[in-house]
C-alpha cells in the first residue's frame, strides 16, 4: 500500500515545510507510488536517464561518484525526505550514482510529469530549486572543510552535521544515540581521509568520551564538545520542503 501524501510521518515533523491540503493533493497527483529496496540496492546510476524521480520516505542510503580505476567516492549520505534523481531529470543523466544503505522505502514520481509540475504549480518549482540549492551548498561547505580542516575536525563536523540532521527527523534516543549504518570508509571517502587516518581519528573522539560507534548505532556523549572540536555552531537545521 501507498502511504497517501496526507498522512505522510514526515510531514509531522517540524523540518519540513507545512502545506495546506490543495498544496498536498497536487503532489499527491504527482506521485506514481511507492518502491521499496533493499540495502545495496543501486537506485540511480550514474550516466543513466532515470524516467523517474524519487523522495526517500524511510531508510538511508548514500550517493557517490565512480573513478576511472573502478574505485567508488561517497559524496553525500541520503536521509529521509531528500529529493532524488533531479539531475537526471534537468540534465538528461545522472552525474552520480545512488545506492541504498538500509532498507528503504521511496515515493516515486514520474519524470514525464515533472516539466508540467513545475509549470502549473510554480511553489514546488521554487522547493525544487531550493533543494538543489542546498545540496550545491552542502558540496560547497564540505569541499571548504576538505580544504580548511584537520583530519579531526572534519571528522567532528561530518558526524555534529548528520547529528543535527537526524534530529530534526526524530531519530536520537535519550541517550544521544541514533542510526549511522555506514562504513569506516565511506565517511573516509565523504572526508577525503584514508581509512587507517579515519580509524585513528574515531578512537580519538572515543578516547575523549565524545562518542562511540557500534554496530551501526553511534552515541554522541558530549555534543558541544564535538561541534567545538569542529568549529561549528549548533544550529537547528533549516526548514526544507517535501515533495
């Protein structure tokens, strides 16, 4: 069964957008349904033209780029409600490939609508291009950490940033814990360290009982101290739309 656009579990949550019911019903006439993936699932692939686009409703998974060696480098990690396959249907083909981590559930809407979505409903239009904005923002401020940080501080930042951003989505325990289901290497990939410098720089943070990190869960002890440790402030993240 479908999860109907009114009743969404995401739209409880106070990140996103509120819409009134006209707004919900439009995108409700734009979705096509829903699929489910397992983890390891490819869902977009790069160089590929996706005759659709999706919304991450539950699950996480992760984008990356493909190297000329066969290598694989983590760009960004995907949470639930980000908007998936735009590139694809702006440019023709993805520039990246996207892959579930956990199990995932995704709404889908078909790419052949999306032009005349954005004509006839130009709000939705302007959510889109807020969201490609902040995903080019995000790229901006990490390749900035990539360039300005020691290897320990962008290690801090990455996990404050996915810290703030799973709570947003309800998903921290009261014990500071919550669901990290990556790699070691796929935040060295994301930070641009080697993997040995990441798991140096895990067991200092652990070390300084500011987290620890077990079987996918990680639990963040001291948060203050971490967002220290990184230079950043502990901003609420900022309200963004839902498609």
């Amino acid at each position: 069964m479908s999860t109907p656009c009114q009743v969404c579990p995401l739209r409880a949550r106070r990140i996103f957008v509120e819409l009134g019911q006209q707004e919900i019903r439009a995108i409700q006439r734009f979705k096509a349904g829903e699929l489910r993936i397992g983890p390891g699932t490819p869902l977009l692939l790069e160089g590929s033209n996706s005759p659709q686009l999706y919304t991450a409703l539950s699950g996480m998974g992760l984008r990356y780029k493909t190297l000329a060696d066969g290598r694989r480098q983590v760009i960004n990690f995907i949470f639930p409600g980000d908007f998936l396959g735009l590139q694809a249907g702006m440019m023709g083909e993805m520039q990246h490939s996207v892959e579930a981590t956990t199990d995932m559930t995704l709404c889908v809407f078909d790419r052949n609508e999306f032009f005349r979505f954005f004509s006839t409903h130009p709000a939705r239009a302007f959510d889109i291009t807020w969201l490609a904005a902040v995903e080019e923002h995000f790229l901006g401020e990490a390749l900035a950490s990539l360039g300005q940080r020691s290897g320990l501080s962008r290690l801090a930042w990455a996990i404050t940033r996915i810290y703030l951003r799973m709570q947003s989505l309800g998903q921290i325990d009261a014990s500071g814990g919550f669901p990290l289901p990556y790699r070691q290497q796929d935040l060295a990939d994301a930070l641009g360290l080697s993997l040995v410098h990441t798991n140096k720089t895990l067991a200092k943070l652990r070390d300084r009982q500011l987290l620890s990190w077990n079987e996918g869960r990680m639990i963040i002890h001291d948060l203050r101290a971490l967002a220290d440790l990184a230079g950043t402030d502990l901003e609420a993240e900022v309200v963004r739309p839902l498609l």
